[in-house]
C-alpha cells in the first residue's frame, strides 16, 4: 500500500464513523464514503509531475534528455532558433533528414535517442503519439526511406544510419 499510509490516515480521522456511533454499526455507505475521502486525499497528496493527463505523464522541465539536455534547453532553444535541431548535430545528413520530417516525425525520431527509449513504439509514446504503435512504424519507415535516400540505398550504409533499430 505503498503512497496510501497518509491519505488513509488522514481520511480515518474524518466522520465517516458517524454511522458506528449512530447505529451501532458500520454501513457500506460509511465505508465508502473513507474509501472516497482516502482517495482524493491521495490524489491532492500526489505530486503534479507524477500525475496524469490525457493518458500521459506530465514532465518536469529538468526531465534529463541525455548530452546534459534537459526539456528547459529544448524549449529556450526553439525560442532561439525555429529549428533548433539544426546547431545541436554535426552530421549533415542526420540534418537534412530532421528537416524532412515533420515536428511530430522530428519528435519521435528525437525520441530515439533518449535514455531507456529502444524502440520506434516507445519513442513515439515518450513524444505523446495518440497511437505510440502506428506512429513509431510509421516514423521509422520515412526515416528509413530518407536515409536511404540521402546515403545512396547501400545496406551497410543504412545499417550505420539507423543503428540497428
């Protein structure tokens, strides 16, 4: 019950007893009333970074990125510059295929990169994708197809682009 000793506490020193003091016992009322009151304690307990909205975890501005990135650099960085991908890498080639890609696309294959993210699925989840599934096959495919573009289609060439995810 780990997070729930608080709000449980807290909601047991509520009225929810009345009825035991009333009637001489406990109704299901009562208990669900403790069942409610402990649960929006706990809800106003939770922090904002750990709660949820529209299905996703909301993120604090020194969410860690990788290279010493937070979500703060990105976010004063697209202020700067419109798009700021284009100072942050040194390989033309990935440049050019950020600049194909939508914001949304540009997002996910962003995504990539990050700590703990190893596949399309999961990088389209973490840029907040409806359908993490379909858009992350579907993110993979063009930059596939991009790269294949931009590096003359060899399969060694590919496999160095996309390393092997």
């Amino acid at each position: 019950m780990s997070g729930w000793n608080e709000p449980v506490s807290t909601a047991l020193l509520g009225n929810w007893a009345d009825p035991l003091y009333d009637q001489g016992h406990l109704t299901p009322e009562a208990l669900d009333k403790l069942r409610s009151e402990a649960s929006v304690i706990h809800r106003q307990l939770t922090p904002v970074w750990r709660r949820k909205l529209n299905k996703s975890r909301l993120l604090l501005l020194d969410t860690p990125l990788g290279d010493g990135l937070t979500l703060y650099d990105l976010i004063c960085g697209q202020a700067a510059a419109d798009p700021g991908f284009e100072t942050g890498f040194e390989d033309s080639r990935l440049i050019e295929i950020l600049k194909a890609l939508s914001p949304a696309e540009r997002a996910v294959t962003l995504a990539l990169g990050a700590r703990g993210v190893t596949t399309w699925a999961e990088a389209a989840m973490a840029a907040g994708a409806a359908e993490p599934e379909r858009q992350g096959e579907r993110v993979r495919r063009k930059v596939k197809r991009l790269a294949g573009r931009i590096t003359g289609s060899s399969p060694a060439a590919e496999a160095a682009t996309m390393s092997g995810r």
